[in-house]
C-alpha cells in the first residue's frame, strides 16, 4: 500500500511540478520516465500485436490473402498478452480468431454459392 501511495504522490508531484513551470524539459522528463516505466511492461508483446493486427487489416483491405497470416501472427501475440496480463477471455478469443484466420486463409479464392440450392432451382425453371 505504502508503495502505490508513494507512486501517486510521485506522479502528483510531476504534474504539479510541469504545470507550475511551463519548461518543456519538466514535462518531457516525466512522460519519458512514465513511458520508460510501462511501454514494454508485457514485453512488447501489445504493440507487436497491435502493429500486426493493422496490416492485416490493412492488407485484408485491399483483398491480399497475405492479411489472414498477419492476422494469425498478430493474434498469437494477442495470446501471449493475454497470457502476461492473465486473462482467460483474451486467450480464449485469440485462440478462436486464430482458428478463423486459417479458415480464411483456406477459403480463400474458393467459389461458393451464397444462395441457397432452392433459390437456384427456381432460377434456372423461370429461363
């Protein structure tokens, strides 16, 4: 308890500290230490994830097979985050996305018909 009393009193005390004096420097030097403190806490493993699930969102956009990789590849580090920060339904969800992201990928270019057979056979009977 005394240690996250001491955080906030030492957050408070930087704030006030920039607001009090309009330096850039007292203000640059507390974000880099908060950013230095919690940008790699699950060791990179959110922006990795991050970083892949755009391009294959990107790619997937622009109908490039290549997304559905990027995407399998964003959601295991979507796991391992998951994993680090210990939550069950983030591995869960990851663990079926990775499963849609390969099912994709071997759908992929098949041809399927959207319409039901019923819906067909009434097409070709008005011709």
């Amino acid at each position: 308890m005394k240690k996250i009393e001491d955080e906030i009193v030492f957050r408070a005390s930087g704030i006030i500290l920039s607001l009090a004096t309009p330096s850039l420097e007292r203000y640059t030097l507390v974000t880099m230490e908060y950013l230095s403190e919690h940008a790699l806490q699950y060791k990179g493993s959110d922006w990795a994830a991050m970083v892949f699930t755009f391009l294959s969102l990107y790619l997937l956009g622009n109908k490039s097979r290549t997304g559905f990789v990027m995407g399998i590849i964003a959601n295991v580090f979507w796991f391992s985050y998951g994993y680090l920060t210990g939550s069950v339904a983030n591995m869960f969800c990851s663990s079926v996305v990775i499963y849609l992201q390969a099912r994709g990928w071997v759908n992929w270019g098949k041809d399927t018909d959207l319409l039901p057979a019923s819906a067909n056979s009434t097409d070709s009977e008005s011709q």
